[in-house]
C-alpha cells in the first residue's frame, strides 16, 4: 500500500514539474515585443532653396562670452549640433568638421557648433571637448544655453529636428548674406567633399552690396524775383 502511495506521489510530481517545464519554454517563445527607442541621430534633412537670412539668436562660447549671431554677418559658417558625452556620431561628425576647420584654415570660414545637451555641457566642458580637437577659439566656436531656446535655434532658423541629447548629422552650410546654401551629411565622405567644394565658392563671393534708399532730384531754387514781371 505504501509502494503505490509512493508511486503515485512520484508520478504526481514528474507530471508537475513536465507541466512547469512547459510553461518556461511557452513563456520564452513569446517574449512580449519590446519597443525600441528611436535613434538619438537621424539621417541629415536636405537644405531648402536659398531664402531670406536666417534669424539671430544669441548663445554663451566656450569662453563664457555671450554670443550674437550677428557677429556671422558677412562671413561664410557652418552650423551644425552635438554633445560633448556622445562617443560616437557626434565624435565623426567633428572629425569632419576638424578636416575643414584645417583645410580652410586661411580664410575668414567661420565654424559653429551648438550642443543640445546644455545640462551637461557647460563652458568649462566645451572648451576641453574642443581642445581635442585643437579649434581655434575664434574660427571654431562652441555655443550652450537654455535647451528649449536651442531647440527652437534648431526648429526655426537651421530647420533641423533637435532635441536633449538628439540631433541631425548634417551641417547647414551658409553663405556671406546670411543664406541657407546647402546641407551635408558629415558621416558622409562623398557629402563632405561637396560641401568643401561649395565652401570653395562661396568663400570666393562677395558680400551682397546694401540696397541703397531712394533718393529725390534736388529741385532747383526758385527766384525770388519773376523776371517776367520785375519792371525795375
């Protein structure tokens, strides 16, 4: 009696635990799908056709002087964002730039890099983030400030979707009237070599001479006497 007491414990048990094993193996063959978070850099967005001159907008350098777009007014830029913490895209797409900044290192070309991590990226940071690169701290500028005036910075005047720590891969490149003349994607070698040579032309050009206001004929003075009727 006890042998098939035991035995029936023993079946009971191999039953439960084939039961448990099968559980496991249905649980493992459907793992609910995960969502995966969108990539931090996205492909470049193409410029738009040459328009009005970009806005201004006003950031702090690496310096820790306050900055003025209109300090660009006349010269060619490249305009492009970045976090310093980003070890990967934004690494290679400063290495590009770094190959323009020595390339064109005689000219008056102007470089502008904008963080979108601002939390993190103070002035103190920026300027060893740059060091590596050796930028010239007037040719190469490092911009911070307030994200939500960058992420308008981004929206309206570079046309480009940016976010805390999510940015394009392009660089806009604009010319010496304040114009949008092209966009690149810096990962990209062939891409990079067009914007150098399109950098090449414009630099070339000259700023657009100001319109200059109308002006009136200055009206002849009247005599004071009429010839017709002076009888002296």
């Amino acid at each position: 009696m006890k042998n098939a007491a035991l035995a029936f414990w023993v079946i009971v048990a191999l039953v439960g635990a084939s039961g448990y094993g099968s559980w496991v193996a249905w649980q493992k063959m459907h793992v609910p799908e995960r969502r995966v978070a969108p990539a931090v850099h996205v492909p470049y967005r193409p410029a738009p056709p040459p328009g009005p001159p970009i806005k201004d907008f006003e950031l702090v350098e690496r310096s820790g002087e306050e900055f003025d777009s209109k300090e660009l007014k006349g010269k060619v830029w490249i305009g492009s964002f970045f976090f310093a913490n980003c070890p990967g895209a934004c690494w290679q797409l400063n290495q590009a730039l770094k190959g323009v900044h020595d390339e064109f290192k005689d000219t008056d070309l102007q470089l502008v890099s904008i963080t979108c991590d601002p939390r993190n990226d103070s002035p103190e940071m920026l300027r060893k983030y740059a060091d590596r690169f050796q930028a010239h701290p007037q040719k190469w500028l490092f911009l911070t400030g307030d994200i939500d005036y960058i992420k308008r910075i981004g929206r309206d005047i570079f046309l480009q979707d940016v976010q805390e720590g999510g940015h394009r891969n392009s660089a806009l490149v604009i010319d010496r009237n304040g114009k949008i003349r092209g966009s690149f994607d810096l990962l990209d070698s062939v891409k990079t070599a067009e914007m150098k040579t399109l950098l090449k032309e414009l630099l070339a050009e000259k700023p657009a001479e100001p319109a200059l206001a109308p002006t009136e004929e200055p009206s002849a003075e009247k005599s004071t006497a009429d010839p017709a009727t002076d009888k002296s």
